[in-house]
C-alpha cells in the first residue's frame, strides 16, 4: 500500500516523452494502492461512504502524480468531480480541453463523483468529454482473453473485441457500466498491461499490444 516513487517517477519520464511527441493526455487515476471501496469495505463499511473514500484516495493519487511530473518540467492540471478547491479545480469539459491545448497533462480525481461506478466508467466519461480519439486502460492484465488465464493456462489472448462480445461473455475485463458506455457512444479502448509503464508509450506510437475494444469489428 502507498506510494512507491521509483515506479512514479518512471510514469512521469514517459508520460513527458508521450507530452514531448505531441500527443495530448487527460489522466483518470484510480485508487487501488489506497483504498478499493468494494473490496476494502468487505461489508464493514456502507457501500457509498467506502466509494467517497475511494474518492478520496484518488486525489492522493492525483496530487502525487502532478507534483512528480511537474518536477519533470511538465506542466498539470488537477481537476475533481467533487468540489475540492484547496487541492484542485472542478471539472469543467471547457477548462479540461483549455488545459490540454495549452499543453498541460490533465489528472482527473474522484471518478464520475458517484458511488458505484468505477474507474472505467469515469475514463470512458471523461474521454468522450474531452473529445478523446481513444481510451487507454491499463490494467493487471496484458489484454483481453477468451477466459481467465490465470485459472485456465490454455485461454487465448484476443487482438479484437467488441464491447457487446465482453458483456455476452461476461469477461470482467472492463466494468460493464463502462462497456455499456463506450459501445452507445462509439468510444475505442486499448487495454494493455500496466505491469510495465512502457506500454504506455508504445500504445501511443501504436504499436501492436493488448487488446482493442471497440464497437463494431
């Protein structure tokens, strides 16, 4: 748990190479390192109140990542869904997009600033928002299978998927709020692995990692 900085300080190199390319990047950042609301809470805690913690834990997470990159010479802009004006500026679609044009790396806290919805579904949000070409998800595992490949040795890793096939399949790779989403508004995905932050950076040169999620193949 917590913050291990030899990791964020090499997500600040590439997040600038990616800024020094040209490619303009908004950053949903989650909390999993803090606090998972649904798993942490197990129960104990009432669900709504364990997600405004999650919140909560995303903003740590926001603020840590825009004082490293700044110390990297790139410039940030902290913005909340909920209303937080001694740490950072609320979303606003037009100040995000001002932000990005003006060259800043744009950091989104809080999620949607709604209990039960994940990380996915604020990233699909705030994509369309922005007027995203495409959405990156990074995440524990290095793209889309036709089963777990963690029960199953044999699952085969997929290229292409849409996001009506990962709801009929009940592939959990992405929240099937966000899946809903992102098919109704026509919103493309590459997942891919964070395990290496490199990735990062050869998703944005497109080179041929993870899994595309689209809507229509």
């Amino acid at each position: 748990m917590g913050f291990d900085f030899t990791v964020l300080s090499r997500l600040a190199d590439i997040i600038k190479r990616c800024c020094e390319s040209g490619v303009q990047l908004a950053i949903v950042v989650g909390a999993g390192n803090i606090w998972r609301g649904i798993k942490n809470g197990e129960g104990r805690i009432e669900r709504t109140r364990a997600d405004h913690m999650g919140m909560l834990g995303t903003v740590i997470n926001a603020l840590a990542l825009s004082d490293v990159l700044e110390q990297k010479g790139i410039e940030t802009a902290v913005m909340t869904a909920l209303e937080m004006h001694a740490f950072a500026e609320p979303f606003s679609r037009i100040k995000a997009i001002a932000h990005l044009n003006r060259g800043r790396v744009v950091i989104f806290g809080c999620g949607t600033g709604n209990p039960l919805c994940s990380t996915d579904t604020a990233a699909i949000m705030r994509a369309t928002e922005i007027d995203a070409d495409i959405v990156l998800l990074a995440k524990n595992i290095d793209g889309v299978y036709d089963c777990d490949p963690h029960k199953f040795p044999d699952a085969k890793k997929i290229d292409k998927i849409t996001y009506q096939q990962i709801i009929e399949q009940h592939l959990g790779v992405i929240d099937s709020t966000a899946a809903c989403m992102a098919h109704d508004i026509d919103m493309p995905a590459l997942l891919f692995g964070a395990q290496d932050p490199e990735n990062i950076y050869r998703a944005i040169l497109g080179e041929n990692i993870g899994t595309i999620v689209c809507k229509e193949i």
